[in-house]
C-alpha cells in the first residue's frame, strides 16, 4: 500500500510530463483495438456475405472443375446423381451449369462467364426469382459492377455467343430482367445469370451442372461419385489467408505505436532515477530495501499503463461505438480488390480482443518501468544521499 501511494505521489508529482506519456500510451492502446476492430469486422462481414451469397453451406465440384482455369470448363460438368437430385427438390442443392461465352454490349466484345441455375433455388441470395419470366430473349440476371462496366440497364438486350457440348457455337439474345446489389465480387464481375434449363438445352447438356451449392443449414457434405465436396475451410482459405497477412501487417504498426510509448516511459524512468538518487539513497539510509525502492518504479509504471487505459476509455469509447454503429466508409473502387467488402466495414470489438491487447500493453510497461530499476540495485546509499552519479 505504501508502495502505491509513494508511486502515486511521484506520478502526480512529475506534472506534464506524466500526462504526456499517459495520453501517447493510451493513444497507442486505442489505435491498436481500432485497427483489431476492423481487420475483425471485415473478416466477419466478407465471410458472412460470401456464404450468403455464393457458397451456402458448402459446394460440390465436378471432379474436371477448376474455378482458377476456364478451359477446364468444357470437360468440368456431369450428370446430376439421383442422390443429389433428391436435395435439389428438397431445396437443399442448388446446381449451377458454367461456360464460357461472349457478350456484344454496344458493339464491344466482352467474356463473360455464362451460368445458369435454378429459378426458385433460395440456397444462396442472387435474386434468381425473374429468371421464370416468359419472353421471347433469355431471361439474365447481372451484378451491379457488371451492368456498370458494361453500360447496361434493366430492359437491355444483348447478343451473346457460346459453343455447345460438340464445339458448334451458337447465340441469341439476352435481356437483362433484374441488376442486384452483392459485395461478393466472384459472382459479379463477368458473371450472367440464367435459367439452368434453358441453358442445358443452349448447351446440349440435359440434367448436367458444374457446381452445385448446398444449404446454409443442412444438406449434403459427402463426396458424391465424381462430385467432390468443398467445405468453408477450403473456399475461405484464401480469405483467411489475406486477414493473416493484414493483422501481421497490424502487428508492425503496433510494434511501433508501442514502441514511442515505451520509449517515453523509459526515459522518464531513467531520468527520474537519476533526479531523485538523493531521495533513494535517503529510503535505503533508513531502512527501505532495494527491492521496496524498486516495487515503487515499478509501481509507477503499471500505473501509467492503468491511466492510460482509463484516459482511453473516457475518450475512445465513444469514438469507436459511433463508428461501429456507423461503420467507416470504404473508398472508391475497393470493390476492385477481387474480394468480398462492403461500402461500409463495421468494426467488431470484442471483449476477448480488448482484454488481450490490454494485458498485453499492460505487461510490456511493466517491463519497461522494471529495466532501468536495475541501476538503483548497483547504488551506493552513501554515495546517492552525497548526489554523486553513478
């Protein structure tokens, strides 16, 4: 207790200069959780969009099936197994029939990945629903990236051209019924949507798919014959792989952040050893230990990193609730990146996160206000109490 109240007493004592290295520790605490913050709510949100919206529960691959080389596209599709069959019309399944094909939007030349699939299929959220619209063109359904690249509106129609099951191209028109919004890129960009049975026939491929999209729920998870199943861990790999390399990047400029505060506290540390050897020499004179004219320092430096968590929290809080309510807007053409991220990220905060960066923070001061203590241990009382330097 007499510990505290002396490491207290000479906090409060420094003046300026303790708020100062308080304020930059307590800067850095919150810049750390901020940036954690967010790294965490994009991770959540792009993984969440990308099952929503293309992977459901899991995808099953024909065996041919590639999704990184389109000229695997002409031998990657199958017969439907009756086993698969079953799930479909439970809803479950969700096949998907890929070619590659070619689109004339205002006379330019554009390749575009042709996919149909089912009308009435709600195992992912592409508004497939207009896809049963009777017209004489073919009913597609395109992303919002995609209709801006190509300059194309609901109503629009365009010529499209693809090669069939024996080689012999073929094409027809395409009228654009329904344009939706995704932050999934992968089934945007390049993408046209239509009925899977109107392409079967285009194609001359009757009860065949390339992919086929299991429920968030339940559903298949099984190899079926030459179908291989693809779970979360697989399709997200990539995704993962990338929050990896952000949070180690994070973990540079936390080093750094860290690294001003610890300096400013070190030093602080050094010099006030050495402004007060007349005062230790004096405690030890009397009968204080080395170890209790330590505890002191060391005390001191926990309680900067106590003040500066509690600075933190009187300023940061609501700083990082406004921006998690509102989220931070991402700016202009960051839906390029090839990867799932919103107009807007929503930083997640978790307890875990905040008690673990804390702790951490916390520690690494105290290791810091610990390492110049060790001068006062090679101090001579008598020497100290005369004012002479060691």
């Amino acid at each position: 207790m007499l510990s505290i109240k002396l490491a207290w007493r000479n906090l409060i004592g420094a003046g300026l200069r303790t708020w100062l290295n308080v304020f930059v520790l307590s800067l850095s605490f919150l810049i750390i959780i901020w940036h954690k913050g967010i790294i965490a709510g994009w991770d959540r949100q792009a993984q969440r969009d990308t099952i929503n919206d293309e992977i459901g529960g899991g995808v099953f691959w024909h065996k041919n099936y590639d999704p990184y080389d389109i000229f695997t596209l002409v031998d990657a599709h199958g017969k439907i197994p009756e086993k698969m069959q079953t799930e479909i019309k439970k809803d479950k399944l969700s096949p998907i029939l890929i070619t590659q094909a070619t689109i004339y939007p205002e006379g330019r030349v554009q390749t575009i990945l042709l996919k149909g699939i089912i009308h009435s299929q709600t195992v992912v959220n592409i508004p497939t629903a207009k896809l049963s619209t009777n017209m004489e063109e073919i009913p597609a359904v395109i992303g919002t990236k995609m209709a801006k690249n190509n300059n194309l509106k609901v109503g629009d129609v365009v010529t499209a051209r693809w090669r069939d099951a024996n080689g012999v191209f073929d094409a027809d028109e395409l009228k654009i019924v329904e344009i939706f919004k995704t932050n999934v890129p992968t089934i945007d960009n390049g993408q046209v949507w239509i009925p899977l049975s109107k392409m079967q026939s285009m194609l001359q491929m009757p009860g065949e798919a390339t992919i086929a999209i299991t429920a968030k729920e339940d559903g298949l998870r099984k190899n079926v014959g030459s179908w291989i199943f693809k779970d979360h861990n697989y399709l997200l790999k990539e995704f993962k792989e990338m929050i990896k390399m952000k949070n180690f990047g994070g973990y540079v400029m936390w080093l750094v952040l860290l690294s001003l505060a610890w300096l400013a506290i070190f030093d602080t540390q050094v010099l006030s050893i050495f402004r007060r050897q007349k005062e230790i020499g004096t405690n030890i004179a009397l009968g204080m230990t080395r170890g209790q004219v330590i505890k002191i320092f060391t005390v001191e430096g926990v309680m900067y990193g106590v003040l500066a968590a509690i600075l933190a929290v009187l300023y940061g809080a609501p700083l990082l609730y406004l921006q998690a309510k509102n989220g931070m807007v991402m700016p202009e053409g960051s839906d390029e990146y090839g990867m799932a991220i919103s107009d807007k990220i929503f930083p997640y905060y978790s307890f875990g996160m905040v008690l673990i960066t804390a702790t951490i923070t916390l520690i690494s001061v105290i290791i810091v206000s610990f390492l110049p203590t060790k001068r006062i241990a090679k101090m001579n009382p008598t020497d100290a109490i005369r004012g002479k330097v060691q």
